[in-house]
C-alpha cells in the first residue's frame, strides 16, 4: 500500500512539471507570435488597418500553434506612435472527457513603439 502510494505521488509530480512546463511553453509562444507580428505589420500597414490586421494575424499564428485563445480575448490599440497589445487566454490543467476543471489564466500585455508611418 505505501509503495502504491509513493507511485501516485510520482505520477501527480510528473504530471504537475509537464503541464507547467507546457503553460511556459504557451506563454513563450504567444509572446513570440505577439512580437513576430507586430515587426512584420507594424510599420508596413496603413494606420487605419494596422490594429485589425495586427490583431487578426495574432489569432491566425497563436491558433495554428494549437493554443486555445479566443478573438474576443485578444485586443490591440494603436495609438499613432505605440501598438498596446493584450493577449488572455487559459491554459487547461484538469481536463477530463473534453471539459476543463481546472485552468491556469495567462496573459501577455505589451506596448510596442513603431514609426507613424503612412
């Protein structure tokens, strides 16, 4: 019985190290994604389209690299001389016949400065 005790333990250790390893692993993702598509967009689209293209771009990349995050959650605001981004989404840590129990919420905000363009 204590054997079989300490194999759980184990089993729950490992299995809290991969999924925290796998939130990091979403949140470097998205902070890339966030900064890949501000420096190609950025300065290269009219300031009236910048914000919706940006932020279209954002959902398209961080949805093709399998991470769950919702357009509404996503909100980018230009400001003539600054792009403010934020990214919310949550990461499933429990998840049992496709229902979440239990998620962690993560969020990337980030104020970029780009040149005012055209």
């Amino acid at each position: 019985m204590k054997a079989l005790f300490w194999i759980l333990v184990a089993i729950g250790c490992v299995y809290v190290f991969y999924t925290g390893a796998m939130a990091v692993w979403s949140y470097l993702e998205v902070t890339s994604v966030v900064e890949e598509v501000v420096n190609e967009r950025a300065s290269r689209t009219d300031r009236q389209d910048r914000a919706g293209r940006v932020k279209d771009d954002i959902a398209r990349k961080v949805a093709a690299s399998g991470i769950a995050v919702d357009e509404r959650a996503i909100s980018v605001s230009d400001e003539g001389r600054t792009l403010e981004v934020r990214v919310r989404w949550n990461w499933p840590l429990i998840v049992y016949q496709q229902r979440e129990y239990l998620a962690v919420p993560l969020k990337h905000d980030r104020t970029f400065a780009v040149p005012e363009g055209r």
